[in-house]
C-alpha cells in the first residue's frame, strides 16, 4: 500500500476501496494565470488547420469537404432539467467530442495530431514536404512511397488505437494496434476494415501499451505512439480550448471571474482530459475549474494525484479491479507526464458507478438524442457534485465562487460513441432501462 498524504482523508479512502463514489479535491490547485497560447498547442492547432484538405481527400464519408477535426457546442436544457439541479446552479452545456469525424471520439484530437505531426516530419526530412505547408501534400505519391515501408505502432483500450490506425492506414503506413482485453470487438473489426493489423492481447491497457513499446523498440522504422509519455498526444487534446473558446463566446458564455466554466471531464490515462485542462488553463487561468471523471474500479489519476508521486501507484494496489463497463477508461495507473503537468490546474477527480454511466448513457438519449458509449457518460454526475455535495460546497467556498454560481456554465464532455454500431447502441439502452427498472420503481 502507498502513503497516502493528507489529501485523501480516512473516509476517501474507504470509499476508494470500496467503490463508493466520491468527489476528491486537489489540495494542489492554485490561482492559475491566463497566460495565452503555449506554442506547442498553436502548433497543434495550426497543424489541423493544414490538415483539413487533407483529411477530407483520405476519407470518403466527408464527401470531399475539409474537415475541421471539431466537435459542436451543444445547450442541453432537458438533459439539464433531468438532472433535477438546485435553481440558480448556472446552465449546462455538453462539447459533443462523441461526434468528431473519422474516429468518433476525443482520442482523435491527439492521436490524429500525433500521426500527422509524425508524417510530417518524415515528408520534411525526405524534402517531399517544406514546414508549414498545407498537409495534401501527405497524400502525394512520393509521400504514400515513403511511408510504405514504416510502420505506426499504438497500445490502446480502443479509442486511440482507431484514431491512429484509421489515419495510419489511411495516409499509407503499416499500422498495428496492441488491443487490451476490454477492447470492444467492433473497434477490432472496423481497424481491420480500415487495414490496420490488430494484435489481441490478453492483459490489460497497461500490458498492450507495453508490448507495443517493446515490439516498436526493435524496429528502426516503427514509430511508437506512447499514450502514457506523448507530448504531441498532450499539444493535440489541447489544440481543443481555442475553438471552445469561440463556441462558448458565441453562446455567451465567455469565462470569467464573472461566469465561472466548470468542465467535467472522463478520465483514463489522463491524456485527453490532461490536456484540455492545460489548454483550457492557459486562456481562461482560474476562471475555468477542470473535473475529471473516473470509474469507481479504475481511478488511476485519482490516486496518482492523492497518494506519493515517487510510488507509481496502481488500482490493483487498492484492491480494485479495473473492470468497468467505460471500456476507454479502463485503465490500471495513470500517466505521470500529465499527472506532473496538471498538478497546479486540475481541481478534482470524481468517481462514477457503472449504473451511473448506464444511467447518463440513457438519458443523453431520452433527451436530447445524443447516442454516447458508456465512458462517454462519466462526467454526468458532476455538477451535483459542485452545487449538490458537501466537499463540493467546500470548492466553492474555497475560491469565493458562491455569488457566481448562477452564472456558471456546466460542461459535459462526452467523449465517444458515434461510431457504435447500432446493435450495440440498442442493447447498451436497454441494459440501462433494465438497470433504471427497480429504481423507478421504488421511486
Ligand atoms: C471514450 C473515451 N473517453 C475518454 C477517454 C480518456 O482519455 P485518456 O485515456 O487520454 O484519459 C478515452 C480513452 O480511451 C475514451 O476512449
């Protein structure tokens, strides 16, 4: 068992044992400056911005149409109204990351960034590219000749290992994706369709990212895609505040000291909601307050962030058995690249039940039609954690946000699930409905 600082009372960690859902602050989390765009995130940025054209001539389902990899800002008032919110809690939004192009979940912003940045690359110094260039140039024979004989490499639960080896595949690269054992096999099949080689394995996420690493090592022209130790994965997630920013101004709902942003976010190695927190950070500083959203059997970052940095704790060591029904997030021990990089900006980590991810899954869909995989519903109970919960209230008080509260913007980030195929749709709503049974009825 790992020390565990004062961060973490006694009763957290029980719950934490036990499975019990729980709201954990960082004690960490300081008054953060706006400080305006990194320049690895303008970077990212910029590079999907030349990638457009490119992107809309490798996938034929976009109709020849540049495709921005952006997801739309959506108002939610029956999803809201559902939630049975306390009056005067702000309003709720959900940035439909489920809807991205092409692979269907957040992990396309870093994966697809990380992919091209690497094709990139290898087109400049084979001079079939010059920097800067709009990206259509990837698909040119010369490029497609040079990038036969390398291979892409990924370990992943699912969702990172389609971003990579659908682009992969796509722009010519031999792609394989080392697949865990909760990998959905419709993801298997559609990299398979898509012409990636998927390598099955038995053990866990952290298992397939090592034997990945480790097959990559001994192959001078296999590039490795490594999900827990990748600042171009990191400058790609984050790339995703910038145009948050101009959605939420359009909506009216600008953050400031005024109109706090409370983002909920799911949560498996950390790299996704890692760095839309950071991005998110240096445009907004305090004004915007990050959550992440963990499974109660697998809440890696939780304990990451809460226990000894120097002991690189897993959720087996509590006594968990990170086995959810969130397949994405199902993840045994976080990133400590982002846990390091995160340390000043993430305010807290919840914990969620399956039956609450079933539970957030169904109503996405009875009210607003949004059809999310169960991961993606992880960040659903977070506002009545802020405004509802005790520890929430602490938050509150904690950064005088008690007069703002009703001006406060919610935002679920839901995180995947577009590209679910219908039968799985079907029967994820109505082991819900089953699941919701008994409840109802004993009101
Ligand atoms: C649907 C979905 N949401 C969230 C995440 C979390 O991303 P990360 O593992 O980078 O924390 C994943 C990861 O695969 C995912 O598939």
């Amino acid at each position: 068992m790992t020390s565990v600082q004062a961060s973490l009372s006694a009763a957290g960690s029980a719950a934490l044992k036990t499975r019990t859902p729980l709201l954990w602050l960082n004690p960490d989390r300081a008054q953060v400056l706006a400080q305006g765009e990194d320049s690895d995130f303008a970077a990212a940025q910029a590079r999907f911005a030349r990638a457009g054209a490119l992107l809309g001539a490798l996938f034929p389902e976009l109709n020849g149409t540049d495709a921005p990899i952006e997801s739309p800002l959506l108002p939610v008032p029956r999803l809201q109204e559902s939630m049975g919110l306390p009056g005067g809690s702000g309003k709720l939004f959900v940035k439909a990351d489920h809807l991205l192009p092409i692979a269907g979940s957040i992990k396309a912003r870093g994966g697809f960034h990380e992919v091209l940045a690497h094709a990139e690359a290898l087109a400049i110094t084979a001079g079939v590219a010059e920097p800067g260039v709009d990206l259509s140039v990837l698909s040119s024979p010369k490029a497609r000749a040079l990038f036969s004989s390398r291979t892409i490499a990924v370990g992943s639960t699912g969702n990172l290992g389609l971003s990579i080896g659908v682009l992969a595949a796509a722009l010519g690269f031999r792609a394989v994706v080392h697949m865990s054992s909760d990998a959905k096999s419709w993801k298997k099949d559609e990299l398979r369709r898509r012409g990636a080689v998927v390598v099955e394995h038995a053990g866990d996420y952290a298992q397939a990212v090592a034997a990945g690493r480790a097959q990559s090592r001994d192959d001078a022209n296999s590039y490795f895609v490594d999900d827990e130790n990748s600042l171009l994965l990191l400058a790609g997630y984050a790339a995703a505040a910038r145009p948050l920013a101009a959605q939420l101004a359009a909506a009216g709902r600008t953050p400031s000291a005024k109109q706090p942003l409370f983002v909920y976010l799911p949560c498996g190695v950390g790299g996704a909601p890692g760095g839309i927190a950071l991005g998110l950070a240096r445009l907004f500083g305090s004004n915007v307050h990050c959550f992440f959203a963990e499974p109660v059997a697998s809440p890696c970052m939780l304990l990451r962030m809460a226990t000894d940095p120097g002991q690189d704790v897993s959720v087996y060591d509590w006594g968990l058995d990170n086995r959810t029904v969130a397949d994405g997030l199902a993840v045994p021990r976080a990133s400590a690249l982002v846990a390091s990089r995160i340390a000043n900006v993430l305010s807290g980590v919840f914990t969620v039940t399956d039956e609450q991810l079933f539970s957030g899954l169904l109503r996405a869909w009875e009210c607003e039609r949004l059809e999310i995989e169960p991961s993606a519903a992880a960040g659903f109970p977070g506002p009545h954690w802020i405004v509802s919960s005790e520890v929430g209230r602490r938050y509150i008080e904690a950064f005088s946000l008690e007069a703002q509260l009703e001006n406060a913007t919610h935002l679920l980030w839901t995180t995947g699930g577009s590209l679910l195929p219908q039968e799985s749709r079907r029967r994820l709503r109505e082991e819900a409905r089953l699941m919701e049974a008994p409840l109802k009825r004993h009101g």
